[in-house]
C-alpha cells in the first residue's frame, strides 16, 4: 500500500522539490489539523484538502477523514523534500 501511495505522489510531483511561501502556508496548515491547533479554516485549504482526499479514495478505495488527510499530506511531503 505504501508503494502505491508513493507511486501516486510520484507521478505528480519529484524529488528534492522546494516549497513555494505559498506551499509552505500549506503545509504548515496541515501540521496545525494534525496537531489539533488549528484555530480557523481557509477555504481553499480545506477544498484541496477534500481534493486529495478524494484521489486517494478512487485510486486505492481509502476513505480519509481530515486528519488522515492532513498526515498523507505531511507524509508526502517528507518523499518529495
């Protein structure tokens, strides 16, 4: 399963990639779901967030709630940086 999920952040995404500010905003929202700190939602956060969530259910029929999501996220991003 995990090869799977790491051949899907690969097909979008490469090795030794560098975070925009933009990327960088992101992925410190995600650390704030996962830690549970997250004090107040941005919606185009949260739409990317139910984006992924919904590519991992059609290709490997995983159901993510946000939390799950945010830790794939985070997770991929230590594959990819």
């Amino acid at each position: 399963m995990l090869e799977k999920i790491r051949h899907l952040w690969n097909r979008y995404k490469y090795k030794g990639a560098e975070l925009t500010p933009k990327g960088q905003c992101f992925k410190h929202y995600c650390e704030q779901i996962y830690n549970g700190t997250l004090e107040s939602t941005i919606s185009a956060y949260e739409d990317f967030l139910w984006h992924i969530r919904d590519v991992v259910a059609e290709d490997f029929g995983l159901l993510l709630d946000k939390k799950e999501t945010a830790e794939f996220i985070l997770k991929s991003y230590e594959e990819i940086l």
